[in-house]
C-alpha cells in the first residue's frame, strides 16, 4: 500500500499529518473528497443499471428460447464452429547451421544469428572472411 493511502485510510495517521492545516484548507479537502465519493457512487450506480439490463436481456432471450423449445446444447455445435479458435503456436524447427569452426580441437557450428563466436569474431579481425567458416 502506498504511504498516501496509509495516511489516508488510518485515522490515527491522517490526524497527525493533517494537524498542521487550517479549518478552511481541512474544509476544502472535505469538499474535494466528498465529490469523489460522489462521482464514483454515480459510476457504480450506472454500472449495476448495466448489469441488470444485461441480466434482463438474457433471461428475455431464455424465456424466449423455452417458448420456441430450443435449449443452449441445440445452440453448442452452431457456436463452437463460429468461434474462431487461436492458433496454436507451434515449436518452429530450430536454424540449420551455416557456418562451422574448430575449438579446442571439437568441431561447433553457427547459425549466423546472434552473438559471433569468439574463435570465429578473432579470425575475422585478422583479416579472415566470413564465407571461410561456411558449411559446404
């Protein structure tokens, strides 16, 4: 939680970090806070009206449905096929190597992405070219 809400929701706390203000700055704040208070009722006021038309649309369309006879496993297989389902992510195939080298004697390969290797970025600095290390 953080401090100003510490301060805030702990009378204790909020008294001794408001005992410095005036009446008319604490009547300012009591002001402020209450149009807070007062706008948020009104937001959640005119989320549960949402809610409860939703609520009354569907139990419209079930007292619809029970009239015409139909039930909700008729509609299941017409829904299924229109819901389009993600697309899996497969595993790609990892990038065959392109390039190979000898260090410490073991032969290792590169794709060519990433970081160069460090046996393979010390030839190129001494004059070496890439196409050298290329799998043939």
């Amino acid at each position: 939680m953080s401090d100003f809400l510490s301060i805030l929701t702990h009378e204790r706390r909020l008294r001794a970090n408001t005992k410095d203000l005036s009446l008319t700055e604490l009547e300012e704040v009591k002001v402020k806070l209450s149009r807070i208070i007062q706008a948020r009722e009104e937001e959640e006021a005119e989320l549960r009206k949402v809610e409860a038309e939703k609520l009354a649309r569907v139990e419209a369309i079930r007292k619809q449905m029970a009239e015409a006879g139909v039930q909700l496993e008729d509609l299941a297989p017409e829904l299924s096929s229109q819901v389009s389902k993600a697309p899996s992510q497969s595993k790609r195939a990892p990038k065959p190597a392109k390039y190979a080298y000898t260090l410490d004697g073991e032969r290792k390969t590169w794709t060519g992405q990433g970081r160069t290797p460090k046996v393979i970025q010390q030839a190129l600095d001494k004059g070496k070219a890439l196409k050298d290390f290329l799998i043939k």
